[in-house]
C-alpha cells in the first residue's frame, strides 16, 4: 500500500507552474480588440455589402455577440430595409 506522504503529481510538476488563464482576459469593452466573424476590413467589399458589415458588427458590439446565428443576421437585413 502507498505511503500516504507520497506527492500526488509527479516530482517534475509543481502546482506554482499554472497558470490561469481567466485573469489574462482582454478587456472586452476596448474597441479593436474583438475577434470578427467575418473579415476585419470592409474595403473590398461593394457599398451595400459594406453596409452590411457595419450593422452586423454594431449589432455584434451593441448585444456582446462574438458570432451571430442566421436568425439575428435576418433581423439586420430587414432594419436595413431590405425585403423579400
């Protein structure tokens, strides 16, 4: 039967090598610094789909939205005015 003195981790591991990672956070009201669903410029793209990227990424902002589902992007399209 083991020793109940025995080290539980291995003798290479120590508990002062983690680290973690929640308090490496990014303050995620810094504009900039959120990742985009889609691409990070707009410049390639025509007026109205330049447009589009706009309100999908201040709607993405304004609700915290990383990703938005196909639900949230109709709901942009048609406050943009667009019907079918």
């Amino acid at each position: 039967m083991p020793s109940l003195s025995a080290p539980l981790a291995p003798p290479e591991f120590t508990f002062n090598e983690f680290v973690d990672r929640r308090e490496q956070r990014v303050d995620s009201s810094s504009p900039g610094k959120e990742r985009r669903q889609f691409a990070n410029s707009h410049d390639e793209l025509s007026p109205e789909a330049a447009e589009l990227a706009r309100a999908i990424d201040q709607y993405k902002l304004l609700h915290r939205r990383r990703f938005i589902n196909f639900e949230e992007m109709l709901g942009i399209v048609k406050t943009l005015g667009y019907r079918k």
